[in-house]
DNA sequence: AACCAGGGTGATG
DNA sequence: CATCACCATGGT
C-alpha cells in the first residue's frame, strides 16, 4: 500500500495521506518535537533522532532505513490507520464535529511508548505547553541516554529513574509534580504496575490501574491510555474539553463519538483552541 | 463537599 | 507591572 525507497541515509514513503506535521506533533499530544521551518521538524523518538519532512505526500525521514520505517515510524505515526475514512464516520455523527474535523484533518494519534506518555502526561497537569516542553527536555538531558553522534537525548527509562529522590529531580523544576513522577516510577519498577499488562486489559481496569499512581486522575489517565496505549475510545476531558462539550455539543457526551472519540476528542479540542472566539 | 496549595511561565490588560 | 490561566490532583 505505500511505496518506500531510500536515498542514500533517509526513507521516503508515498502515498502519506490525511497527515499533517505541524497540526499532529504541536497539538498537545508529544512534546519532544521541534519545528524547523519549511515543513521540516526534528524529534526523538525512543532511540532514533531524526529530521521529518512531508510535501506532495511524500513522507521522508533522515536518517532512517526502509526495516527502521518498517520497525518504528510506520507505527509511530499510525500509518495503517484509515483516518479519512474515521473523519466521515465521526462527521456523520454530528454537524459540529464534522466542521472540527475538517479543520485539523491532519491530526493522527501518534502510537507513542507508553511510559513516555504516561509521564508526559503526569507533568502536563495544570500546566501550559511551553513549561511541559521545558521540563521535558530537562528530564532527558539529565537523566536519559545521549543518542550516538547527535546532541539529542532518549526519554529516561524507569529504570534511569528509579531510586530518585525529589531533590534529585530539582533541576527539572518540576514542581509538585516531581513526586507524582516518582510514584510513577516506583509503581513500575517494583511491579506493582506492569504497563505490558494494561495494554491488555478491559479500559476501565486500566484506568483503575493507572489511577492507583500517585498525581494520575480520570485526565492523566485518559491521556496516557489515548496517546501511550492508543485506546482510541478515550476522550480526556480538561477546562476547554468541559467548555467545548457544553456549548457546542449540548446533550452530547463522548461516548456518542463512538470508537473513535479519542480522535474526535483531538479535532474538537484543536479546534477550540484555534477559535477562542467560540466561547467569548 | 467545597476549597486550596503547589511552582513556574506565558498571555493578557 | 499585576494578574490570570494553565490539557488536575490530592489533601484538608
């Protein structure tokens, strides 16, 4: 379905439909993404630094080979996932959503790894995007793996962090949110939490399970299932999503999205992000 | 069952 | 320059 070549140290994949960089990587979903200019953007993603480049369909990223897309991007930006065909059954749904979708076509959940996510989440609680990308980019350069003849760093493991105290992770200036990490991480390590085993349990068990972390709630919970999990079914509610179902969804709760109203969930939330006018 | 702290920053006026 | 809001949660 998708035809791949290489040049020389970077993969080309054609045809890379309903796929926007910038609306899918800077709308709140990951934050270890940097744009370049000229539709290009460089990021991390478990042990791969790489440059990305999307025009006329054609996705190229640098450097990478064809069993390194097989492995890992494929996946990552959720390629064999008909979005087209998702944003004509979320649109029949209702009138709204049809227009929020049509806004931000491009936005795709990204398959991201779940402790990633998990932790991502827990910093971004009562947070705002520029701080949660700052205190991220510190957790790695502190305490994860430097990536072999780049200047960027994998996202710590549990592992790396296990046994850190809160003045450990001062430098993050974390805030209250450093303990909640710990807890975190003291969960997995001990096996009291297993993430392999969430994967497969029924969504409610996992969100329980998830919940029983120090600083995770229903919204943390719900993003870490949506973004690190992909349960698409999950709909993360905050402040704008509260608004956003009030006013332009009157009646409506998120389970009349269907299977997919995580991703609905991603297109109404761009879109009233994008048009405070909305709610004025 | 309402409130409020915890840390810091960007946006707003 | 002050104030507010922030992809929330836990504790009181």
């Amino acid at each position: 379905m998708y035809e791949i070549t290489q040049k020389e140290n970077s993969v080309q994949i054609f045809p890379v439909t309903d796929l926007n960089l910038e609306q899918t990587l800077f709308c709140g979903q990951c934050f270890r993404w940097k744009n370049l200019g000229n539709n290009t953007f460089c990021g991390v993603v478990k042990n791969s630094s790489v440059t990305i480049c999307l025009e006329n369909s054609v996705l190229s990223i640098t450097p990478c080979a064809e069993n390194g897309f097989e492995q890992l991007w494929r996946q990552y930006f959720d390629l064999d996932l008909d979005y087209a065909k998702i944003r004509k059954q979320l649109g029949d749904i209702h009138p709204t959503l049809k227009k929020a979708a049509g806004f931000s076509p491009g936005i795709r959940i990204l398959r991201q790894d779940p402790w990633e996510a998990l932790c991502t989440f827990i910093i971004s609680q009562n947070n705002n995007i520029p701080r949660i990308t700052g205190i991220i980019e510190r957790l790695c350069e502190n305490f994860g793996t430097r990536i072999e003849n780049s200047d960027f760093y994998m996202f710590p493991t549990v592992q790396q962090l296990a046994g850190k105290t809160p003045e450990d992770l001062a430098p993050l200036r974390s805030g209250f949110r450093a303990k909640y990490i710990l807890d975190a991480v003291e969960k997995i390590n001990s096996g009291k939490l297993i993430l392999e085993d969430i994967k497969n349990l029924p969504l409610e068990q996992a969100k329980e399970q998830l919940m029983t972390i120090k600083g995770v709630g229903t919204k943390v919970a719900d993003c870490a299932l949506l973004f690190g999990f992909h349960r698409l079914s999950c709909f993360p509610m905050d402040v704008w999503m509260n608004r956003a179902m009030e006013q332009l969804f009157p009646g409506v709760a998120p389970a009349d999205f269907g299977e997919y109203a995580g991703i609905a969930q991603q297109y109404i939330f761009h879109y009233s992000r994008s048009n405070p006018q909305l709610f004025s």
